[in-house]
C-alpha cells in the first residue's frame, strides 16, 4: 500500500508538466486515427492505438479543492470511445442520446484521443469522484496526455478567495483554496484496465480553522473543541486509489477500487467535481449529509455495472479525517455503505444509497450514524462553449443514538461562449451544534435556508491555463429563536476571488 501512495502521490505531482511534453503524440496519435478510418463501436477496453471515450469531470476533483477538470469532450463522444482490438462485439444498443447530445459527440469526435473510462465499457464522461457516475453528455475539462501503454488527463486550480460573511457571528478572512489531481489508466491483458487516481491540496496551508462560511458545522480545528460557522480545509492527500475493472462483455464489467484515502459508495458525486458547482468556491452547508466521506483514510468498493445502471457496495473507516491534514491516517474497515445509478438517458443520472458509518465524528466517539441519499442529475449540451449542469439532492442523518436530521440541496450551473458563467445553489438543512454545551440552545435542531448566486468569467493565457474571476452573494431564512445570535436573516454574506486553472476547459 505504501509503494502505490508513493506512486500515485509523485504521479500528481510529476504529470501536470508530462502533458505538456505529450501533446505532439497525441497530435500524430489523432492523425493516425484519422487516416484509419473508424470501424464498428466495441465495448471493453480500448488500447492505446484506437481512440479512447471522452473523459469526465469524475475526474473534476478538487476542493474545491478540485473544480474543473477535463478537457471539453461530450460524453457522447464515449460512444466512439471503445474501439477495441480484442475482438469483442460490437456495441449496438448503447443508451439513446438526444439530437444535441448527437451532435456535440460529432464536434468532439475529431478531437484529441480521449482517455477509456477506467470502471467499464463507456464513455470516460459518465465517471465522476470516487466511483460515482454523472450523465454521459458531461463535458470533461482536462489537459489529456500518453506516456507508453498509459493514457492520463491531469487539472489543478488555485482560488484566491476573499470572504466576508456577516452579522455578529460572521468574519472576514482571506484565503487560498487549491488542487492538483491526475488519472491514469492502461489495458492490463486482454479485458482488463488497472487505474490510477491522484489528488493533491494544499488547503493545510489556509489553518485548521479553515475559512469562515455561516452555519457550516463539522470536523474540528484542535481535536478539541468542534468548527461552527467554518468550513474545515481538506487534506494535503486527497486521494490516493488504485482501481481494476474486467469488461465482461455485452456492455458489462466488474471492478475494484481501493483507497488511502478514498471515496466510498456513498452519495452523489462531490461537491467539488459535480459540474453544477463546479465554479462555486465555497462548500455546501449539506456537505457533511452528502459528501464528507470523499477523504475516507481506508475504503475498498466492489461494482458490477451494465450500459446504462450500476450496483455497488463499500468497506471504509466511518471516522471523517482529524485535524492533523499534512499526514496518513491508519486505516480500517469498520464501516459499510450500497449505492445504486441509474443513467437512463445520455442527459441525466440517478442515484440511491445507505451507509453506516461507525463513530464519524472525533467529538462524538460513541455516536454511530445511518446515512440514505438520493440525487438526480441533469446535464444538457448547448452547443460550442456552452453547457447547462444541475443537480437536486436529499439526504437523512439518522443519528445512533440522537436525532434525524435532513438536508436538500438544488444547485444549478450555465456556461456559454467558453467563457461566461452563472451558478446557484439553495439548501435547506436541519442543522444542529451551533452552540457549545455551555448554552440552553445547545441540543436545539434549527432548519437554516440558504440562496447563494454567482457569476464568473474565465480569461485565457494558453490552450491549459485559465485566469477566472467571480463573485457570489448568499440570503439566509431561519427561525427567530437564531437571531440574537445571526442579526436578521437576508443577505447576509458573499465571495470575490480570483482562481487560476490548469486543464483545457474549452467545451466544444
């Protein structure tokens, strides 16, 4: 376990700059997919000589630590992804796509040989964090690049962000947010694929305060006492995993993946890697109902997937990472979760699942929790340069013991001209702990609402780096017996930052 870390750890790092050096092979590779021809679509993994699937915002890791990743390819263009030499059959009754998912497909097919998807026969555009799935017409902002038998895509961004979140509880503070993150896979005999997934932060760096965000609660700063109204700073490791898929055939393949860290089967996509907010610098206030089990320090998942669903189950450490982000954690499995994805259409994707998650909390050693999701997103090609992504999702916190608690969230992202874009995000959240034992309030259940909208625009210095500039507002409702402590509810806080992109975010 120790050599993979090393491996997959000096991957992230080194391989950014070996896409650069890379880029004049794939120039001749595509040239010689060209004078080839195409032949029949086959399923199973595609080898270095035949045009890979489109790559996904799976890979769009980053805390945001990890936004955008990919480079622009529509997932349909996964359709072309699996020309095979292995002589399997050819895949004739892929999900239907729409005429604009079609056409999108047929602008992207000419592009640059696109990386396989590294958990089955489809387009790499359906993968998103961990092993989640996202629709297949997701665009994928990546800079690709070969090295042998191996075929990579690599992204990072730096946020410099300034926050002001209001009222007496509120702060100032300015802080960095960033990521470097890289995937890798190559053909391991004649139907396997053995991958390789990096992802790197430099959060550490900002505090174990994190950055101040209104009603936020979860982890701690000092093993001591818990964060409120503060976003905790991820992990310098991300993720560190290893996968292997076995393409069965017929569209179907099973595979395993492994962690330290990981993400286990647990929940929609990230928050960081879900197209719809991507471009959004702050967290969700449902992260930790959703999403904080993406840096899991030990997970193991097993999958079995067909074109268009996927079963799957995970082992991993319920505990959520402690203060100390630089190091690795010690392992254990003592922890369990399934989760379901349905892709029925090129444009959409559905998902379910339950966990149990052992003693989650540092605070909290002897409180056990039961964790169900449900999410569904929607993603839909507008043509060059434009893209529309949205997600809408629930979950339940059944504390053991303690109280149930429920979050929503609804968060919705249009691109267009490649360079213009507007966000949103609303949540309602049963949020609890905002007060120290020390206060009456302290065991209190509140239900806080929150509307956040946001604008960015993206300047261009070469064909993989990006300088992006935005800023978002946030309105909060909740009820009168928090006001003493929040001020009135409306507006109440916002964000301006600048953000540096390395990746080609070019949606074609």
């Amino acid at each position: 376990m120790k050599t993979m870390m090393t491996l997959v750890a000096g991957a992230a790092i080194a391989l950014p700059a070996a896409a650069r050096a890379q880029e004049p092979a794939q120039a001749a590779a595509a040239a010689a997919h060209t004078a080839q021809g195409h032949g029949h679509h086959h399923t199973g993994p595609a080898t270095p000589a035949a045009p890979p699937s489109p790559a996904t915002p799976a890979a769009q890791g980053a805390p945001h630590a990890g936004h955008e990743m990919g480079k622009a390819v529509t997932p349909q263009a996964g359709a072309h992804a699996a020309h095979s030499s292995h002589g399997q059959q050819p895949q004739h009754d892929a999900p239907m796509m729409d005429h604009a998912a079609h056409g999108a497909a047929a602008m992207n097919h000419g592009a640059d040989h696109q990386m396989p998807a590294m958990l089955g026969p489809y387009g790499m555009s359906r993968e998103a964090s961990g092993t989640a799935w996202q629709p297949d017409s997701s665009p994928v902002l990546a800079t690709m690049f070969h090295a042998g038998d191996w075929m990579g895509m690599a992204q990072g961004n730096a946020t410099l962000v300034h926050s002001d979140q209001g009222g007496p509880r509120g702060e100032r503070h300015n802080f960095v947010e960033s990521m470097a993150m890289v995937m890798a896979n190559r053909p391991i005999g004649e139907h396997g694929r053995l991958g390789l997934r990096g992802m790197l932060s430099l959060d550490p760096l900002m505090g174990r305060r994190g950055y101040p965000l209104l009603f936020a609660v979860g982890e701690t700063a000092d093993g001591v006492n818990k964060l409120v109204d503060r976003q905790h700073p991820h992990d310098l490791f991300m993720e560190l995993a290893v996968s292997y898929s076995h393409d069965l055939g017929d569209g179907r393949a099973a595979f395993l993946y492994a962690g330290l860290p990981g993400e286990p089967a647990l929940g929609p996509p990230t928050f960081m890697h879900r197209l719809s907010g991507l471009d959004n610098p702050e967290a969700p206030l449902g992260h930790h109902w959703f999403d904080s089990t993406h840096i899991t320090w030990g997970v193991i998942t097993a999958g079995f997937s067909t074109r268009t669903w996927k079963i799957e189950a995970s082992a991993f450490k319920g505990r959520e990472p402690d203060e100390k982000r630089w190091d690795i954690e010690t392992p254990r499995l003592d922890s369990w979760s399934v989760r379901a994805f349905w892709n029925p259409t090129a444009n959409l994707s559905l998902q379910a699942s339950t966990g149990f998650l052992k003693s989650p909390e540092q605070l909290h050693p002897d409180e056990n929790e039961q964790r169900t999701t449900a999410s569904t997103t929607w993603n839909k090609p507008l043509g060059p340069g434009a893209n529309w992504a949205t997600t809408v999702a629930w979950s339940r916190k059944d504390l053991q013991p303690g109280p149930v608690l429920n979050a929503w969230l609804a968060e919705s992202l249009i691109r267009w001209d490649d360079k213009h874009t507007v966000y949103a995000r609303a949540e309602r959240n049963d949020q609890g702990e905002l007060f120290g034992e020390d206060n009456p309030l302290h065991h209190d259940i509140f239900t806080v609402n929150k509307l956040s909208l946001g604008y960015q625009v993206e300047v261009p210095v070469t064909r993989d780096v990006r300088l992006a500039f935005g800023g978002l507002a946030s309105a909060y409702a909740y009820p009168d017996a928090l006001k003493p402590f929040y001020g009135d509810d409306g507006l109440k806080s916002f964000m301006v930052y600048t953000r540096v992109n390395f990746g080609n975010r070019s949606i074609r």
